[in-house]
C-alpha cells in the first residue's frame, strides 16, 4: 500500500510542478462557491479509488502555488528540494522530539542545529535552545521565560501584580495575543514609537518605563524584532540593550521574519549587538527557504528553557539524561520533527549556502528598488535594508489593486501600512526568484492596470 501510494504521491508531485510552471496563480474559487465547485465532502464509505484520486488532482490545482515565482505574498514561499526532502523524511520517520528513546539520532540534528546558532550568534557556554511550532509561540517562550526570571513563583501562583511588556508599534501581532495568553493581559503591552524607518526608538523604551516603574508596575520583557513585518525594519540592538541592562529587563530579538542575516557576512550588521539578548528566535521556513514550519528559539543561558518548560512524567522520560530528553526544554509534549528540513538543507549547501541564499534576497530586493526609483509611476516607502520593497503604482489603493489582481489569477501579493500610507509589499523571500521574474511581476501589473483596472473602472 505504501509503495503504490509513494507512486501515487510522485504522479500527484508531477501534476503540482507543472501547475506551478504553466498556471502559477491558482484560479481562486470564491468561499461561496467552494463546497460546490470541489469534493471536499467525507462520507460513511469509503471513496472510490478513481474519485479519491481525482479529488486530489482537483484540489491540488486549485490551492495557491506558494512554490511559484508568481507567489510574493507572506513572508515565505519556493522549495528549496534538499529541505523538502528533509521534511518527506521526517514524514516517514515518523519521531516524536520529546525522548532519545523515541527520537535517537534526531536529537543530536537538533542540537547540532541549536549549538551551532548559539555560537554563530555569539551566546555562551550555557546556551541552548529549541524548536517551537512557529515564531508567534517561539516569542511566547521568550516571554514566559522572561516572566519566570522576574517573578520565579509566577509558575505555581500565577500573575499577582501587574506586569508589562514593551514592543515597537511595528513589531508581530503574536506580542499582544501571547500577552492575553499568559494572563498579562493586552492592556499591559506599550507600544514603543519608531523613527521613520520603522525601528524601536530607544529613548522612547526608556520613557515608557520609567513612567510604568512610577506608577507600580513590573516591566519584566523587552521584544525587539529583526525585520518587522511589513517594512522588514531591524531595530536597534545595542541601544536597547542599554535600557534593558539599566532595568533588569529581559531582551527578546524577534528574528521570525530576517533572523537568517545571522547567516550573511553582508548583512549580520543588521542585528549587531546580537549576543546581548537574552533570547532570539528566527523561522527557517522563512528566510532559509525551509518547507513551514520551522521555528527555532535560543537563549543564553538554558536553565530558564529547564525552569519554565520542564515537568516530570515518568510515564514518558524513562531513559538517558535530561540533555537528550529534549520534551524537558520543549513547549509541545508529543513534537514533530522540524530540525530535519533544515540539517538536510543545511549539510547539502554548508553555511555558505546559505548565506547565498539570504543575500540572494536582498540582491532581487535591491533590483525591485531599482526598478521602481527608475519609474515615475511608482512610489517607493521602504528602506534599502530590507528584503520588504513597499511601493504604489499610479497612486492606486494598494488593496484593490493586490485583491484584483489575486481575484484575476494574475500575482499573488500582499499590502501593508506604515503610518498613513497603504502600499503593496513585495516579499523578495522566494529563493528560486530570478530578475526576470520581478520584471515580470512589474510588467504584469503595469499591464493588467492599462487593460483590466483602468478599463473595467471607465
Ligand atoms: C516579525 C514576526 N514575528 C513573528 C511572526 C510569527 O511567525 P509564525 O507565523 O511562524 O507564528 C511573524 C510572521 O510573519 C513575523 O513577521
């Protein structure tokens, strides 16, 4: 069963890379219409093999090509085929991370992974780390470790007294809705003021601090982010840093969206001041081009991973120390196997590889810049460092023109704000982008405003 479903699976793969090449924009089907439109139903008997099948194929066409060069959209997109292959054998191997009985050799892959950021990024002898389902929940382990330094008996008495958290008004969502998590509560995030850059103002941290440390309450966590996510902004590290040594503050970096500059000669300036955080964190399934997801966390020093994620249960530890154990420094119990995309990845390219792979991205960032200062007609936003090129054509709603041309099959791409001004952001993400690519996407959209907006509008 399972050989003649891996040829199933290798047909399946054929079809989705064609798709991807001849109609990289998926028809989308409109939510009315989806039920009627494909086979999505489940019944009591089992589908007829023929049916099974092609209800695949249909699906498959149908779901947005996240590999193609059409797709800009998120802050993730391509296949890099050594990191999916990792990823398939992780599938098959099927592990769960939480024990060396269970995972054996997997465990050393991720912490091979795990030493090798640490020193990469400058963190000592005690620092260790994990992998997370995500970058919002890897913020989240930031902060609850963060909490359990301030106040230890936190963990068995839950929150007495108020405590806050301070954030630049462009970092991630998941700061809030993981504050509401925790029981700190949103109301006790301050939005730290940015330059015009999009990056944390270090004098402003400090104001908002002090004000908090007046009035009573308990600042305990400071998140920094290493590209914001829409203008792809890197606030600054050493300055922060300062507040937060002045405060006894916990230092949480961001980097889901471009913590993989830690990789790049050329750019790792952008996160200068790196080893002075108390955390980091950064989604392989985005800048290293990794199949989603793979989210990494490290700190300094790993006994707050041990303090704040560890429990006992005999009935699951039962051999090997707990440095094998991993599920003792984990958020998950049971935990899928992320580390494996990114050593097969990793192991196959060499770290040169992969600083290729991020400074290929700030190149096709820096062709799309070029092209746009070149072109009356377009409006740049975003700053030269970062991999988000921000722009409007011809003064158009960045909205109407991304959902029509997303509506009309023609590009997949998304729009953001800064301040008072809405624009299309271009994620120069995807590693198989090439400058015909992004000429393309400039040509279709200059083509698609002339023969479909503009005239549909008259
Ligand atoms: C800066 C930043 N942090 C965190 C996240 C959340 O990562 P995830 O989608 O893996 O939860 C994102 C997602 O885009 C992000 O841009």
């Amino acid at each position: 069963m399972m050989r003649d479903d891996l040829k199933l699976f290798n047909d399946l793969v054929e079809l989705l890379l064609t798709e991807e090449t001849q109609q990289p924009v998926a028809q989308p089907i409109d939510t009315n219409d989806l039920y009627s439109t494909l086979d999505l139903s489940l019944g009591d008997h089992p589908a007829l093999d023929s049916e099974f099948k092609a209800s695949l194929r249909d699906i498959i066409k149908s779901t947005p090509k996240t590999a193609s060069t059409a797709f800009f959209n998120q802050l993730f997109g391509g296949r890099i085929s050594r990191a999916t292959l990792g990823d398939l054998l992780a599938v098959m191997l099927n592990n769960s991370m939480y024990t060396y009985k269970v995972a054996g050799p997997q465990v050393g892959i991720e912490k091979t992974i795990l030493h090798n950021i640490c020193d990469r990024i400058g963190y000592g002898e005690h620092s260790d780390g994990t992998f997370a389902p995500g970058g919002s929940m890897s913020n989240f382990m930031a902060m609850v470790m963060a909490r359990d330094r301030r106040v230890p008996n936190a963990r068995n008495e839950g929150i007495l007294a108020p405590m806050t958290i301070y954030t630049s008004e462009e970092s991630h969502y998941s700061i809030q809705k993981n504050a509401a998590l925790m029981g700190i509560g949103r109301d006790y995030v301050r939005f730290v003021k940015t330059n015009d850059a999009g990056e944390m103002l270090a004098s402003d941290l400090e104001e908002q601090i002090k004000k908090d440390l007046n009035q009573g309450y308990l600042p305990f966590f400071v998140n920094a982010t290493a590209g914001t996510t829409v203008l792809g902004a890197f606030d600054p590290l050493e300055s922060i840093s300062k507040v937060c040594k002045t405060y006894d503050l916990w230092l949480h970096l961001d980097g889901a969206y471009c913590g993989g500059v830690i990789f790049s000669r050329r750019y790792c300036y952008l996160v200068r001041g790196i080893e002075l955080t108390d955390s980091f964190s950064i989604n392989a399934h985005k800048m290293l081009g990794t199949p989603l997801s793979c989210s990494i966390i490290v700190v300094q020093d790993k006994k707050h991973l041990y303090e704040s994620f560890s429990n006992d249960a005999d009935y699951l530890y039962q051999t090997d120390g707990d440095d094998f154990n991993l599920g003792k420094t984990s958020i998950q119990c049971g935990r899928r196997n992320d580390a494996l995309k990114l050593w097969t990845l990793w192991k196959s390219v060499g770290t040169l590889g992969l600083e290729a792979i991020v400074d290929h991205q700030f190149q096709m960032a820096e062709l799309a810049r070029a092209y746009i200062k070149q072109h009356p007609d377009y409006t740049l936003y975003s700053e030269d460092t970062s991999i988000s090129v921000c722009f409007n054509y011809k003064h158009i709603p960045a909205k109407l023109l991304c959902t029509e041309l997303y509506k009309h099959a023609e590009l997949m791409v998304g729009f953001g704000t800064f301040r008072n001004d809405e624009f299309i952001r271009l994620v120069t993400i995807n590693t198989l982008l090439k400058e015909a690519d992004l000429m393309k996407l400039f040509q279709t959209i200059e083509s698609f405003v002339e023969n479909t907006l503009l005239i549909n509008k008259t």
